[in-house]
C-alpha cells in the first residue's frame, strides 16, 4: 500500500538521521557519562532492625562512612567483613566535558555504553507506544508483549525473593534459606506456615484440567479473607471518616468574630451532602421541592465527577510531558531545560 510504503520511507529516513546525529556530529545524542567511585562496604547488624524482625539478626553491607558503621574499627574487621567495590554513579554532561577540558586522558569520567544502549531502548520502546496514536501496527504489539511480560517477570521474582523466601520457605526452613539466600537469618522452624504453603499449592491445581476444582478452596479463603480485612479498614479509613469531616458547624466562629469564608464552605458542603443524599433517595417522586433538590445534587455530583476527571486527565498530561521531556532532552539533546549540556557550547 501507498500509506505503508511511505511510512516506511519516513521512518527509514529518521532512522538515518537519527544515526547521523549521533555518530557524524561533534554533539552527539543519547549519551550517558558516568564517575568511577571506590566504596569500602562493610557487613553490620543493629539491635533496632532485630527487634523489628522478632529478634532475627538480619546482617547487610552498608558504606563504611554510613552512620550504621561509625563505631567499628575497619582494621579489626575480618576480610569477610570488608569488600573494595567500585560503583559508577551517572554525571552530567557538563561534569564530562569540564573534565575533559583539564585532562583529556582521565579515566575517571567516562562514557557509559550500556547506560547509552539504556535511553536508546527507552527512546524507542517510547515512540513504538506513541505510533498506537496512528494506528494499530506492529511496532505497538511488540512494545506492548514486552512491556508486559518483562513486568509480570520482574514482579515475579520480586515477590518470589521479598514474599515466598523471607515469609515461608524462612519460616519453614530457615537453615536451608539461612545457608542458601540470607546469611544473616536466625531463626526457628515455625510448623504454622505449612498452612500457607498448602494452600499455595492447591492454587496450581488451577493449572490441572481434572484437578482445578481444588484451586478454588484456597482461592475463596483468600478472596473472603482479603474482603473481611478490607471491609474493616474501609469503613475506618473512608466511611467513617467521611461522616466524621461531615460533621462540621454551619457557623464558624474565629476570635470572636464570623468567618465567613470558612462559614460559606460549610454551607455548601452541608447543601451538597444534603441535595446529593435527596437524589438518591427514591421513595418519594422527584417533584417539587425534591425534585429540585435532586436537581442541585446532580450539579454536585457532576462537579465533583468533573473535577475527579480532571484531576486525572492532569496525572495523564503530567506524564506524558514527562515522556516528551525525555525524548527531546535525554535521547535528542534538542532541549536543555537543567544546563546539563552548557559547557558544550563553550568548550568546543
């Protein structure tokens, strides 16, 4: 097709030059710079994080200059306890070509390939979700099955290493995990969490076509469980505390005196509770003077729907702007709203 032939033509010639820009020109596009810094880590424990974890010494590395490290003597430590590491923080721009322009054989701020591969990916996944605004197209789907799958696998081991080994196989076999994944662990079997582990099993029973029927026990304990807990904090922290905000004097009184802007909020919040509760209420017909009641409360309600809407829209446009400020500032090097790149100008 015409349209499809011309689209590939347009993005072949971005392509290009997006190519040329960053590898033909003296500015370039995309990069990353980073600073090489040498840590000295050691291992701690504090009484306060036991306590937290009921009595479990939980043993992490901190940097030596860290707070948690004040009191320990570096030369008394063993060489278990003490690691030479070399970290690489991200720099600006201006911080690479300040340093190049006083020595231009240091090695300490260098260019960051894999972080530069990293805004590319970025920049590309970006426009592949963008190009849904034209149409439905491949670029889209690929973006989207990656998008997906690689979150569904990154909160799997998320939820396998913070979730299933701490909270059950640590609670179950803490030797095992103590010796294989947290050092640090001290702990007691606790025969109590086999009941989750039963259960947990019984969900993949969800995956059998003869045994499915077993997922759906533990699936109704969890489901009423999570309901019951959820109902309770619910009316605490939503339904009661909305009667209780509701609650307030129609005439507020400030030294002595009526304020009358804290008053008129009053007023209009009693009316709107009172016009919203009336449209709702249908045993009697909205006529009259509950009809137009009700009326006042689908202006109330309208307004606040509008501005919940409204409110969203904003979060929306605030990230996508976000999106755009990357694409034009980080990948095209088009902007430079922070300074980040002003040495450039003046070096070259």
């Amino acid at each position: 097709k015409r349209e499809t032939l011309i689209w590939s033509v347009l993005l072949v010639l971005g392509f290009l030059g997006l190519t040329g820009r960053a590898l033909l020109t003296d500015r370039g596009m995309a990069n990353v710079y980073v600073r090489a810094v040498d840590r000295t880590l050691v291992q701690v424990e504090t009484e306060a994080e036991a306590a937290e974890a009921g009595g479990v010494l939980s043993k992490r590395w901190v940097d030596a200059e860290a707070p948690e490290a004040a009191d320990l003597d570096l030369a008394s430590l063993g060489a278990d306890q003490v690691r030479k590491v070399t970290t690489y923080e991200q720099v600006l721009p201006n911080d690479y070509y300040r340093a190049v322009s006083e020595d231009p054989d240091q090695a300490q701020i260098r260019w960051s390939a894999s972080r530069t591969v990293g805004v590319w990916v970025a920049a590309i996944f970006t426009l592949a979700i963008f190009s849904f605004l034209y149409k439905d197209n491949v670029f889209y789907k690929i973006a989207e099955s990656i998008l997906v799958g690689v979150s569904a696998g990154y909160w799997m081991v998320v939820g396998f290493w913070d979730i299933i080994v701490p909270n059950l196989m640590g609670k179950l076999w803490p030797a095992l995990v103590k010796g294989w994944a947290m050092p640090g662990l001290e702990a007691q079997p606790e025969p109590l969490y086999w009941v989750p582990l039963i259960l947990g099993v019984m969900l993949v029973w969800r995956l059998s076509p003869k045994g499915s029927w077993i997922s759906r026990w533990p699936l109704a304990f969890i489901i009423g469980t999570t309901a019951g807990l959820r109902l309770i904090s619910f009316l605490h922290a939503n339904f009661l505390a909305q009667i209780s905000n509701s609650i307030v004097p129609l005439i507020v009184m400030e030294g002595g005196q009526v304020d009358i802007a804290e008053s008129v909020r009053s007023l209009v919040l009693i009316v709107g509770i009172l016009s919203c509760l009336v449209y709702f209420f249908f045993s009697f017909e909205h006529k009259g003077a509950v009809g137009k009641t009700a009326k006042l409360g689908i202006w109330f309600l309208m307004i606040t729907f509008g501005a919940g809407f409204g409110y969203t829209v904003m979060g929306r446009i605030a990230l996508l702007a976000i999106r755009l400020e990357f694409l034009f500032d980080d990948w095209l090097w088009l902007i430079d709203p922070s300074n980040a790149r002003i040495l450039f100008s003046a070096i070259s």
